[in-house]
C-alpha cells in the first residue's frame, strides 16, 4: 500500500528535525496556556475590582448580580468571573470517584447522546455540549475568593476531583459538591465548587439538563451566563434562589439604557387589574419582583427579575421531580427562560433538535423584549457558570425571613441557629443536598449563526 505523501513528509521530520516537532508542540502547548491565562486574568480584574474605589461605592461586579427578595426588598448579588477561550464538546459514558456526601446521586436519569448535526426540520447547530465522563473538559474552575461574600471555598479543579467535589458518577452525570465536614472553626469556610466555560457566544439557545440542584437553609446556587467587563456585556441569570426556596428566579442585568414595559405583571391569559398591572403585560408565567430598569448601576444591582409561580422548578421541588430541562433562548428579539420537568421535556430537545417555535414549549416562564433593549447591545460574548455558594450577601440576608415560597419558615426558626454563617460552619451533615447533578449543558445557534 502506498503512504500518502504528507505521512512520508511527518515521518521524516520526526527522523531528521525532532527539534522542529518539539517547538511546534511546545507552540501549541503555549498559546492553550495564554488562553487559560485570559480566563484567569479576567478573574483576577473581577476579584480586585473596586480597590481604590471611593468607599461607599454600590456597584459591585457579578461579576456580580444582584436579585431582589420580594419580601424584604432587599438587594443582593451572586458573583459570577468569566473566561473566554475555544469551544469542546464532551460526550460519552462515564466512571468517576465518589463524593463526599452521603446523598446518593441518580444512577437511572440518561439523556441520549448530542447530535452534531439538527434533521432537517431542525433550524439550530449544535456549537458547544459539555456531558458524560468529558463534561469537565472546556470548564475553568474559580479558585479565588467569592465576591458575594459567600463563606466557601472555591477549589481548583484537581483539588475538587481529590476531595470527590467534583467528580462523574457511574450513570455519567456530573457531580459538583458541597464540603460536608462538621464543626468547622468560628473563620473557617467550607469547600464547594465553581466553573466556567472556556467557550463564549453572542444569541444562542442554552439548555441545562439537570437531575438535581443544591439546596437547603444557608446555600445560594445558580446557573447563569454573562459577558465581559460587567455589566457592560450583560448577564442572564437561568436558575438562582436561596435557601429553602422552592421557585426559581431568572434575572438579566445590564448597562444603563435597558428596560423592560410593565412593572409588576401577571400570569398569561390571567384578566388583569389595576393593582397587577401597569402597562402592557408580558407574556410569561412567571410573576416579575424586581424592577423594569434591567441597569445594574441605577438599580443598586437589582435588574429585571421574574419568579416563577411553579413549585417544581427550584430547590427540593426541583429534586423530587428528578429535575428537568432549563432553556435560555436569545435572540434579536428577546431572551426567554423555560423550565420543562422531566416528564414534560419537549420531544424535539429529547431528540436533541430543539425547536422554541414547537407548541410544546409554551409560554416562557420570563421573557425580556428587545423593545427598549437591544439585545446585542446589551448582552454579547457570553459564558456559562455554575456555583454553590453558602450564606453570602442573600442567603445570610433573609436568614430571619419567611414568605417566600418553600420558606414558609424563617431558617433561623428552623435551624435554631442565629446566623446563617453559625449553621454553616458547625452543620456540615446538613449539606449532603447541597450538590448539583447534571446531565448535559448544551449550547446551539442558528443556521445561519456563526458561533462566537
């Protein structure tokens, strides 16, 4: 058989020129460190920001966002650095080493493999997916202090996969853990984890297929996405709430000059009144509690924020349904959120050909119009972020209020301790729920759509 020629031509550069090769792979092995570096630089701005600031200052990085609890009105902020770099996909079964929590992660919930190419009734690609034993491959991991004052700490990742907080379980989920040691000193903070896709994306479908999420008094979990130089590239915020919160809110930030048409609303195909509507009503399911001024800077860091009205979509609601399917949809239009339980996953996204437009999706749980925000304007170049954070600046701050749906008790009456911060450290047993498990992330774009 003959070999081809450009085989014949790497043959001889291996037997002549070795040291050629070994500057080319060392070339490679330089620029994959510059793009890592990138990420870790932004990092570094994100954590460091502020110093020299005039004291007193309210704009703080979500990089930050912020979420207003309907009850207390009080405004509070979930972290979230970023990193750019190239896009992977991950697929396959998996094995993995075992946690440190006692709870016992689902060993049945699968989901079929990505397909690289939609049918042909499908107008999405499928850019990024991240599942299976690789899931980690194309994630960076915070390992820096948390900027909402959360008392954790985020490790890297070959110390999470050590201490069995980040692993993949033997049905080829991903597993991202909380630190469930006991009685911890009156200044220590508990290990948890936090990652962020190498890959980033301007429009875009996000669907997060997770069997279940962290919950319990004391932890501040979220799924979002957002761009660079906060709030200046946007942030999207998929799945956030505190605590023992059973009803998940989803939050978009932003510079100055996005907004969206009615202060409070109800939900579709509900008559409305004067006292649950101003202005035109959005579509969506969900009920909005913050503000209509999305601008991070003019809000105290509340943005536009909408709760939804279904028990299942949060916390240990979430659980007991095994979870279900989070699809974040941007486009020129708008940014819609859907939350689909597990036995009402769309056909087309078990199918992995997602179609928004289908009669299956239904009305959006939120939905932000591009009428008075443009939507690449405000939001561009975005990354995905998990993260357990514990206590922090919300979770600590309605430790002492109930209200909230699932939170009908204050977590001080039913934790017996004062502070969330007292709980956390002497309570490692109570955050063996604490701990996401995750069946694929997946990100696709439009036929006509170049990825970022």
């Amino acid at each position: 058989m003959q070999l081809p020629l450009s085989l014949i031509l790497l043959s001889a550069s291996l037997l002549h020129a070795p040291e050629t090769v070994s500057a080319s792979i060392l070339k490679r092995a330089h620029e994959t460190a510059l793009r890592h570096s990138k990420g870790l630089a932004r990092d570094l701005r994100i954590a460091l920001k502020g110093i020299g600031e005039p004291s007193g200052a309210l704009l703080v990085p979500r990089d930050v966002t912020p979420d207003i609890d309907a009850v207390v009105q009080k405004v509070f902020c979930v972290s979230g650095g970023k990193s750019l770099g190239g896009g992977t996909s991950s697929n396959g079964t998996s094995s993995g080493s075992k946690g440190s929590s006692s709870a016992n992660p689902s060993a049945t919930i699968g989901v079929p493999p990505p397909k690289a190419t939609p049918s042909a009734s499908s107008n999405w690609n499928l850019v990024h997916s991240w599942q299976g034993k690789n899931f980690f491959d194309g994630w960076d991991f915070w390992d820096t202090a948390d900027p909402t004052h959360g008392i954790v700490n985020y490790l890297s990742q070959s110390d999470a996969m050590s201490q069995g907080l980040a692993s993949i379980s033997s049905s080829g989920t991903a597993l991202m853990k909380v630190d469930t040691t006991n009685n911890l000193s009156a200044t220590a903070n508990r290990a948890s984890v936090r990652i962020t896709t190498q890959a980033s994306w301007t429009l875009g479908l996000v669907l997060m297929d997770a069997v279940h999420m962290p919950t319990g008094c004391g932890t501040w979990p979220a799924f979002w996405s957002n761009g660079p130089n906060w709030p200046a590239g946007g942030e999207i915020d998929v799945v956030e709430g505190v605590n023992d919160y059973t009803n998940n809110q989803a939050t978009i930030h932003t510079n100055p000059g996005c907004s969206i048409p009615s202060l409070t609303t109800v939900p579709a195909n509900t008559p409305a009144t004067n006292a649950t509507s101003q202005g035109p009503s959005l579509d969506i399911t969900g009920t909005l509690v913050a503000t209509t001024n999305c601008a991070a800077a003019e809000t105290n860091n509340a943005g536009c924020g909408i709760r939804s009205n279904d028990a299942t979509s949060y916390g240990s609601g979430f659980n007991k349904v095994n979870g279900g399917v989070y699809a974040m949809h941007w486009t020129t239009e708008s940014i819609s959120v859907y939350f689909f339980p597990r036995s009402s996953i769309p056909s087309d996204i078990a199918a992995g050909n997602p179609d928004p437009t289908s009669s299956a999706w239904g009305t959006p749980m939120a939905l932000w119009p591009a009428t008075s925000c443009n939507m690449t304007t405000f939001f561009y170049d975005h990354t995905a972020i998990f993260d357990t954070t514990l206590c922090g600046d919300w979770a600590s701050g309605v430790w002492n209020t109930a209200g909230i749906p699932g939170q009908e008790q204050s977590c001080a009456q039913r934790t017996g301790y004062a502070t969330c911060e007292q709980f956390v450290r002497a309570e490692g047993s109570a955050f063996e729920d604490a701990y996401w498990e995750v069946n694929y992330v997946k990100v696709y774009q439009e036929k006509n759509q170049s990825s970022s």
